[in-house]
C-alpha cells in the first residue's frame, strides 16, 4: 500500500505545468481505488478475525468440556481406602499423564489466542500508520476520516471477545489445572517476547569461552610442535580428540545456522515442533560449542604435558569423552535439560527407525549424522583402544582397531546410512508413495555397496603386488562415484528444489527464494559438488603417497561438517516454503504477544519506505516498480483474491 502511495506520487503532474483541476483529479482518480483496496482489505480482515474468533471459541468449549469430563470422572471413580486420620483431598484426583495433556493442549491453545491478539493490534497499527502517510502525502484528511468512519467501528477492532477468552482460558488453566497457584500457571503460560534479546550475561559468556577457546588452541598448537615425545603417540592421540572436536564444529556450525535460519525469517522452530517458549538459540549453541572446546584444549595440554603432571597421558582423550558423555545423559534437570531430553528422544526414534513415524526431526537428525561418519569410526576407535590397551602411558600396536578391522568399523560406517534407508521405508509404509520414498532409500543404500567394495579392497589388498590390480578397487571407484552423483542430484533437486524450470530470473535456482542473494545458492551448488567428490582427490594423493590416509581424514572430515552446514541452510529454507507435505509440521503457532519494544520496532518498520513485505520473488527494482505502476493502470484491485481472507501484515 505504501509502494501505491509512492507510485501515484511520482505519476501525478507537475503542478506548475498543469491547472490544479488536473492535478485534483489525478489525486482523486487514485484516492478512488486506493480506498477501494483499502476496503476490500478491511473485509479480508474482518472475515479472518471473525472466522479465527469462531474457531478458537469452540476449541475453547472443547477444552473445557473435556476437562469437565474428566474431572466428573475422577470424582464418581472409586476411592481406595484410607487412613480416617489422614485428612480427604477435596480435588479430584485425574491422573499424572492426563493433567500433563491437558496442560500441553491448554498452553497451545494460548498460544494461538496470543496469535490473534497480535493480529488485531498489528492490522489496526497497520491502517493507522498507512492513512496517516496517504494524508502527509497529498496534505488532505481524508484518510483520517476514512479511518475514523470504517476501521475504528470494524468488528475486528470492536470486538473484545479475544481479550475475554483469554481471561477464561487463564482462570481454568489457573483453577483447575495449577490448583489455584497464579503464579506457577501464567509461567507455565508465559509467552516471550517477540523482539526477546538475549541476555548481555548470555553474549558475555560467548565471547569469553570462544576467545578462551582461540587462546587455547594457539598454545596446543605451539605446545605440539615442541612436544618432546614420540610423533606416533601424538597421531593416535589427534584420532582419540578428532571425534569431540568434530562435535564441537558442528554445534558452533548448527549455532550459525540458527542465526540465519532466524534473520532470514525461516521458522525452524515450527519445522523442527519445538516449544516456542524455551528452545535453544544460536548464542545457546554457540557458548555450549565454546565451552567444550575449552575443555577440549584443556584436556589436549594436559595430554602434552602429562608427564609434568604425573598423569598417564592417555586418560586425558578418554576423560574428555566421559564429561560430554555425562552432559548428554545428565538426568538432573540442570544444563539444558529440554534440549538434551528432545536430543536423546530422537536419538531412540532414529535407532528403532522403523517402528516409528519419521517426523521432519527425525530424519533431518539422522542426515546430520551421515556427515559425521568419521566422528562415529573415532568414537569406535577409542572404545576399541581402550579395551585393547592395557598400557595407558604408551600406544601399543592398535592394528586391529583400525585397518585390520573388517567387521566392526564397517558396521559402523553403515549405520547412519542404514538409518536414513530404514526411515524412508517407514515413510513409504506410511504413504504409499514408492517416489520420493523409495527412491530416497535407493540413495542411502548405494552407501552399503561403497562401503562394501572399499572393505573387500583392503582385505584383499595384500594378496596383489600392484593395488590396482585389485578388482574391488574399481568396483569401489565405480560405487563410489553412483553413490556420489545419486547423492548431489538428490541434494540439489530434491532437498533444495533448485533447477526449477520456473525459476524466472532466478536462472537454475527457483521461483522464491530467502535468502538476500543469488551468490549464496551458486556457491552452495560449487560447495556440495566440489565436497561431494572430494574422495576422488582424496583417493589420488593417498595412492601417490603425497599425504597419508589419516592426514587426508583429517582434512575431509571437517568439511564435510561444512557441507552439511551449508546444506541445512538451504534445506530448511526449501521446507519452509513448501510445509505442505504429509509428514512435515503444520502448527499454526509461532508467533509472541505485543510488548512495547515489540510495538515500537513494528512502527518503525511501517515507517521505513519498503514498509513491512510479505516474501515475494526475488525482482529487480526496476521490475518491481514497472509492475506496481501496472496494478494501479489495469485496476487489479478488484482482481483480487478473496476467497482465502489472510493477515495483511505477517
């Protein structure tokens, strides 16, 4: 509305060249459909507001009776005997479980009230500030007057039954839920703020672990190039730390995903389901990656100068896994307590794969898994060390826990992989759907073969002089490279949905994108297609000898963290804009109340001249401009859509 006012602004003639009878009905031609665009907004508005009242009054009844039923049932159900002298509760007693259920179904359907308070104060802003700009613009009143005689008697701002509603939905959460306990009930309400900044303590802690972290790291670097002890302890040392320090790129990575997931208006909190009022963010997952990584480096230099310290070396790897073992399973409701319980619980949905329904979660968890292959075979690796070497001052030889290996580190290799293609037969149990289910499920199993050949290929490597003589060497070439492309087509087509052949100027992108330029999506495609056959080159240095296997580990494994860092970026951004599939979340909840920054940061937006947007296609300024003076030519006003009546301001 605001680019309709500029437009007409910069058409109107020239008052100096032309009589003011002109120039008045150039105005007046405008204001005519203007304030017809105006209207049919108001009815969209209207409509919404009557139909979401209409809706949340019902569930309001529905709640309402069903705790009702229950609590009659509690009361006429019969009572166990008791001590005379221990005093009769007068509460019905409903059982744990289903008060817990009626807390959850209360504290979203509260939400959802929240959700359409906002929506009445937002559009009502909205109209204000709008009509006020149309009056500064072409000095009159009369969209002062406009709004006086329609928006301030319109139901949807009349109209105070949402207020009520939510004064009833918190006197029986109150009442009959919390015993009558206020403030425990509105904190189980609590809603936060929509514009919530984070806590300077919470930034603080931030910036003094990383800087610790940055600190630190400089020193194990220095201390290793001096260490006086033997090069082949400090390799198998590396492996023992390689896996944490995996974990810890990946939750500092996941923290930056967050951060642009969250600046770019991609709702991971509703794709995810998590609970909107405590969840983790970035400067969340950020610190837990800092501080880990100060006890990795901790646990490194003490490694190094274990014999000052009069410590066997080699407890330090293993007490370092001990601690972030213990952080993850810590039943006391203590260091993200939340976080952890929704972590493990996906974890076991992701191990029975297929005897649960695969949510988004589900199997976003398990491809973040499939990056992290080399922090999996580390991890069995060290258990493998450990229950082999009885010396912990000195490495002995740990061939069977690496190359000899030929049973177990495959196994392991495989599980992530196996995961994903027991989670697509789930979901194609579910649908029906042979595409993209089965197909999905093709992908992860060219990862059994690839691991297959390679596990041949050692086993028999000793039994040919020349290794390329080895017939599974180019049976694993081939999987390999199947494997490789299956996998970056799928990356590229199916989970980011670029290529569309609709993309418009978004040449081999897609129709809508997100994120604020093009370049990001190029350089992602180059990313994952460089990352995504890096074993090639991989292959040929180790082979040349230019680097060895475990060096070139080294070097792959972390990017290719980076990979799937850069993959979840435009993974999300795909599902947020098309959260319409069967299995994907479709909560209507995620949004916060009004406060007064929030109120203030709104208005201020309303002032800037690009004013508040919905997402549209990604177009030039000179194209959207040309387009907007289109829809004023051909009247597309009354072309409108309103069979759908939506939120003017989102």
């Amino acid at each position: 509305m605001k680019a309709m006012l500029y437009v007409a602004v910069e058409e109107a003639p020239c008052s100096e060249s032309v009589d003011p009878e002109i120039l008045n009905r150039h105005y007046h031609s405008f204001d005519e459909h203007f304030f017809h665009y105006c209207d049919k907004e108001l009815k969209k508005i209207n409509t919404f507001y009557a139909e979401k009242l209409a809706e949340a009054t019902r569930k309001f009844a529905t709640l309402n009776t069903e705790l009702k039923t229950s609590l009659a049932e509690a009361r006429h159900r019969p009572k166990s005997h008791h001590n005379s002298d221990q005093p009769v509760t007068k509460k019905p007693a409903i059982p744990p479980r289903k008060i817990q259920e009626f807390k959850t179904a209360f504290s979203e359907f509260y939400l959802s009230l929240i959700l359409l308070q906002n929506y009445q104060s937002l559009n009502h802003t909205g109209f204000r500030k709008i009509l006020k700009k149309h009056d500064k613009l072409f000095s009159v009143d009369m969209g002062a007057k406009w709004h006086a005689e329609c928006v301030e008697i319109s139901h949807f701002y009349t109209n105070k039954d949402i207020d009520k509603l939510i004064t009833h939905t918190e006197n029986t959460f109150i009442s009959s839920l919390e015993s009558g306990d206020r403030q425990k009930a509105m904190k189980r309400l609590r809603v936060p703020p929509l514009g919530e900044q984070r806590s300077p303590w919470t930034t603080f802690k931030v910036g003094l672990f990383s800087g610790s972290f940055i600190v630190l790291l400089i020193a194990v670097v220095l201390s290793a190039i001096f260490h006086e002890g033997t090069s082949e302890n400090l390799k198998i040392a590396f492996r023992l730390y390689r896996g944490p320090l995996l974990i810890i790129e990946f939750l500092f990575l996941m923290g930056v995903n967050v951060y642009g997931w969250r600046s770019s208006g991609v709702n991971h909190v509703l794709i995810f389901e998590l609970d909107p009022r405590n969840h983790l963010s970035e400067q969340d997952l950020m610190e837990l990656a800092a501080i880990f990584g100060v006890v990795w480096t901790l646990s490194i230099l003490s490694f190094l100068y274990s014999s000052s310290l009069s410590i066997p070396p080699y407890v330090n790897p293993l007490s370092l896994t001990v601690i972030m073992l213990l952080f993850l399973v810590n039943p006391l409701k203590v260091f993200r307590y939340d976080a952890r319980y929704w972590f493990l619980k996906i974890c076991v949905r992701m191990i029975g794969a297929p005897f649960f329904h695969v949510n988004f979660a589900d199997f976003w968890l398990a491809d973040q898994l499939n990056s992290l292959v080399a922090a999996l075979l580390d991890f069995q690796f060290l258990l493998c060390f450990y229950f082999s070497n009885g010396n912990w001052l000195e490495a002995g030889d740990l061939g069977q826990c690496q190359e000899k290996n030929f049973i177990i580190r495959p196994i392991v290799n495989c599980i992530p992989a196996w995961i994903r293609f027991a989670q697509c037969l789930r979901r194609y149990r579910d649908s029906k759907e042979a595409f993209p289910h089965l197909v999905n499920a093709g992908k992860y199993s060219s990862t059994f073969f690839s691991v297959i050949f390679a596990t041949l290929r050692a086993f028999y490597n000793d039994q040919y002089e020349d290794p390329m003589d080895n017939p599974f060497l180019y049976l694993w070439i081939a999987a390999s490279f199947i494997s490789s492309c299956y996998a970056y087509t799928w990356d590229i087509k199916m989970d980011w949905g670029l290529f569309d052949k609709s993309a418009g100027e978004n040449r081999f992108l897609r129709e809508e994108i997100v994120y604020s330029s093009t370049f990001f999506y190029y350089f992602a495609i180059m990313i994952d297609l460089v990352l995504r056959f890096a074993w090639g080159l991989s292959f040929y240095l180790t082979e040349n000898k230019f680097v060895s296997g475990d060096l070139m580990t080294s070097i792959l494994a972390p990017l290719e963290v980076f990979r799937r860092f850069v993959w979840n970026f435009f993974r999300l951004e795909n599902e947020h804009l098309n959260n319409c599939g069967k299995f994907r979340a479709v909560r209507d909840i995620s949004v916060a109340p009004i406060d007064q920054c929030d109120q203030t940061q709104i208005i201020r937006m309303m002032d800037e001249e690009d004013g508040v947007l919905n997402r549209k296609k990604h177009k030039s300024g000179k194209k959207a401009k040309d387009e907007m003076k289109l829809l004023l030519q051909e009247e597309i006003i009354s072309n409108l859509d309103s069979s759908s009546p939506t939120s003017t301001i989102h």
